[in-house]
C-alpha cells in the first residue's frame, strides 16, 4: 500500500515538473524569437528583408549591414556617451541607496518610518506625472542639454533600489552591529565594514538593475539632450529611421550589438542577481 501510494506521490511530481517545464520552454520560446528574429534580420541584404515570401534564416550572411550600422551613424560616440550616463548612474546609486537604507533600517531617528512610507509612495508614482515639473526645475537650473538630469537623481537613490536594500539590511542581526560598536566602532565604520560586506548580492542586483535601466534608457536622452553630439546609443538609434524609409538591417545589426553588454552582464552575474532578489524578497 506504501509503495503504491509513493509511487502515485511520485507520478504527481513528475506530471508536475512535466506541466512546469513545457511552460517555461513555451514562454522562453516567445521570448527568445524576436531577438533571433533581430540578428537573422541584422544578417540579411536588403533584398532578402523587403522578400514577400519568408524566410527566417537568411540564404547568405550580410555583414555589410554591421558596417553601415557602425559608419552611417557616430555609432561609437553614441557608446561613449551611454557609458558616461550609465557608469556614473551605477556608482550614483551604490553610493546613495546603501546609506539611505542602512540609516532607515538600523539608525532610530524621528521620522525615520514617516520617511520610509514617503519613499514606498513614491514608488507607485508614474514617471511621467513627474515629468513636466522636473523638466521645468532642471530648465532654471540650466541643466537641460547636459548629462546631469540623467546622472543627478541616481545620487540621491531610487526608490525601489532603497526599498530592496533596507530589506535586505533588515535581516541582518542588530548584534553584529552592536558588537562592532562595543570594540570601539563609528556609526561610518559600522556601515563600511559590517553592512557592505554582508549586502553584497543585494548590491549586485542594483548594480545589474541600475546598469540595464540606464543603458537602455530612451525618455530620459530624448527630454533632456537636444544636442545630436550628446545622443546616447538608444537615441541615435533613430537616426536610421528617415521620413521616406527604414534602414532595417544596420538598425537591427545596430541594436543586436546594442543589447549584447547587458546579456553579457546578466550572464556572467546571473547568480548574484538571483540570489540578490530571492533574499531580499525573503524579509
């Protein structure tokens, strides 16, 4: 009777693992075919792209189209101008979001929850309701057509990124803090040398988020830089848009070379990333 019903336990799991995997094979399959549709597209002439009759894969490579997409545009000033945005993004928000959360999950002080709610609010709060009064703000400031409305902000963190930090800092046992403070550590050295070690998946996880967000970040470059010098990469994408065509080929070659940094980031930090988000949602 025991091996009859282990047996019945044990076809459940199987028929269960079977139904997860057909899903998550179907889902990854939706994901998974506009960006090989991209690179298959980046690797077709112009002749094989505009064809009535499809074909997925192309009949001869085309590299020629990663060679428009690299001189028909200042393609690398592009680059550079999306690693000075996003660089100082990244170290923007590991500097901010830290402190901001260590002081609200371990240091009392008046107003601290209040703080914490304002901080939860706005994150339900829309871009684009800020957006107007922003603009307006960086517009007397004189920042407009620099990088600074794009950079300025990660220095005072977001929201979501103090949000996943404070909850991870939460868990953190208040006598390893404590015991620092009875060998003679400062508040500074009790965050420097006890908390950042002991966050580092969580600080993965902004890093990645912070680095993917910025990178391909369009609203932001299209409000604030009106100066085609400045453009960052997902901006002077559109260049290959004209008013009569679309230069399919170099603007998928384009993007594919676009995107492969962060498929490379996310690859090799994968592990970091998901264990950063499983812990923190854990507290």
């Amino acid at each position: 009777m025991r091996n009859v019903k282990a047996k019945s336990i044990k076809t459940t799991d199987n028929l269960h693992k079977i139904i997860v995997y057909f899903f998550l094979i179907v889902f990854s399959i939706f994901f998974l075919i506009p960006i090989l549709w991209m690179i298959s597209t980046s690797l077709k002439s112009p002749e094989e792209i505009y064809r009535i009759k499809f074909a997925f894969l192309p009949t001869k490579l085309h590299w020629k189209n990663y060679v428009d997409a690299i001189t028909s545009i200042p393609y690398f000033k592009y680059i550079s101008n999306t690693l000075i945005v996003t660089v100082f993004c990244v170290i923007g928000q590991l500097f901010a979001a830290p402190l901001v959360a260590y002081s609200i999950a371990k240091i009392r002080w008046f107003g601290s929850k209040i703080v914490f709610m304002l901080i939860i609010g706005t994150m339900f709060l829309p871009f684009q309701v800020t957006m107007i009064p922003v603009y307006m703000i960086y517009h007397k400031m004189g920042f407009v057509g620099t990088f600074l409305p794009l950079i300025l902000p990660s220095f005072f963190g977001y929201p979501l990124y103090i949000f996943l930090l404070r909850q991870f800092i939460v868990g953190i046992p208040d006598s390893l803090i404590e015991a620092a403070k009875i060998d003679g550590a400062s508040e500074y050295k009790v965050y420097w040398k006890v908390i950042l070690p002991l966050i580092k998946p969580a600080l993965a996880t902004v890093t990645i988020f912070t680095f993917l967000t910025s990178w391909s970040d369009f609203l932001g470059p299209l409000i604030y830089l009106n100066n085609e010098n400045m453009y960052t990469l997902s901006l002077g994408l559109r260049q290959y848009l004209t008013a009569h065509s679309i230069a399919w080929g170099p603007l998928m070659a384009a993007t594919t070379m676009f995107i492969v940094p962060t498929i490379i980031i996310y690859f090799f930090a994968q592990k970091q990333f998901i264990e950063g988000i499983a812990t923190t949602g854990g507290k």
